[in-house]
C-alpha cells in the first residue's frame, strides 16, 4: 500500500518507522495515540523543540537522558530552574547541549504554570486544537496547518519560544490531535479507537 512498508509480521505500517530499529516500537505503542497527561503533553512539546534542526531519532535515543536532566519534564519543577540548572545541563553530554533550547523549556515551563492556572491543565488548553476531520490533509503530506499555525500563534502569544507551526504540527501528530498513520497502516485504526475512547479535556 502507498505509504506503507511491512513490519516484521508482516503487516503494513508507517513507511517511515522502518528508518531506525527503535522507530518501530515508538511507531507502534505511542505515534498518534491521544494523550491527555500534562506532564507528557509537557515533553513532548520540549523534545519537539529540541529536535528542531535535527532527527527525532537523535531526539528518541537520548529521551531518557533527557528525563533525568529535566525531573522527568514536570513542568513545576523545571520552572524552578535557574542559572545554575543551565550550567549544570549545558555540561551534560546525554542530551543536545543547546543553551537557548535549555533556557526555552525552562521558560516555558514557567508558562505552563500561567496557562494551568487559567485553564485548569495543559490538556483543557492544547486539545481545544484539534482539527475537524474535514480539516485534515491525507496522512503525512503537509509539514503544518491551519490548527497547528493557530496553536503555535496562540502560544507564541502566551510567551513560549520554540513553538513554531512546524514543531506544533509533529506534536500534535505524535500525541494524537491528529491520527497521521498512513491509510493502510495497521496502527491506524487502533488509534483512531482510542481517540473514540478518550474524552476531550475539560477547563
């Protein structure tokens, strides 16, 4: 099937989940399932910015890493970072020693708490986005769109930094705001049932 490439079942998955070994898991257990855990919402947005201008499996292979040297992305704590954390995490050759990616989820974290004192949970706030069916391009053909460019704006707006529409959009894929699984993949329909069985955040 276009698109797809047959896992080691041999049914069809994701062509894309073939690049990397570890891509398969991932691919399978968590790309486009929908979340609703803050804390996760929360990584995934910081691993999102960390990865722009490079592979997510950069990104993946060092996720643990990341884990330990943020508290595990619990936004309350991260937004008691300060210049030392920077330092501290600067020196650490188990994640991407980016300064102003590390000074970016810092400070976002600190947003966060903002947005979750006036809407109850990132979640209320992040799946208000998510697009109508009859909004959605055919699965894994465009980079953004209208929904992610307005919750990055939105965003934006709030203060955060690293949110481009194009970092959103992979967001929102991975964390199941949009079901990007190719038409024959195998997952696809998997996801699409747990969407179904997910209720939408409320404020």
């Amino acid at each position: 099937m276009e698109g797809t490439i047959n896992g080691p079942d041999d049914k069809p998955r994701c062509r894309w989940c073939a690049a990397a070994p570890e891509f398969l898991h991932y691919h399978d257990t968590e790309w486009g399932f929908p979340v609703t855990d803050d804390r996760r919402l929360f990584e995934k947005l910081c691993l999102e910015s960390f990865q722009s201008g490079l592979s997510w499996r950069t990104i993946l292979a060092k996720r643990e890493n990341f884990r330990q040297a943020f508290d595990h992305f619990d936004y309350r704590r991260v937004a008691r970072f300060d210049e030392r954390d920077v330092e501290r995490l600067l020196g650490n050759a188990g994640i991407v020693r980016h300064r102003g990616k590390i000074e970016a989820v810092i400070h976002n974290a600190r947003m966060a708490e903002a947005l979750v004192l006036r809407e109850g949970s990132l979640a209320a706030f992040l799946w208000r986005y998510e697009p109508a069916p009859d909004q959605l391009a055919e699965p894994q053909t465009v980079s953004t769109s209208a929904a992610a460019e307005a919750l990055s704006k939105d965003l934006k707006k709030l203060g955060w930094k690293f949110v481009g529409p194009t970092t959103v959009y992979a967001f929102m894929q991975a964390m199941g705001l949009i079901n990007d699984h190719a038409r024959g993949c195998v997952i696809r329909p998997l996801a699409d049932k747990a969407r179904r069985a997910t209720p939408v955040p409320k404020p």
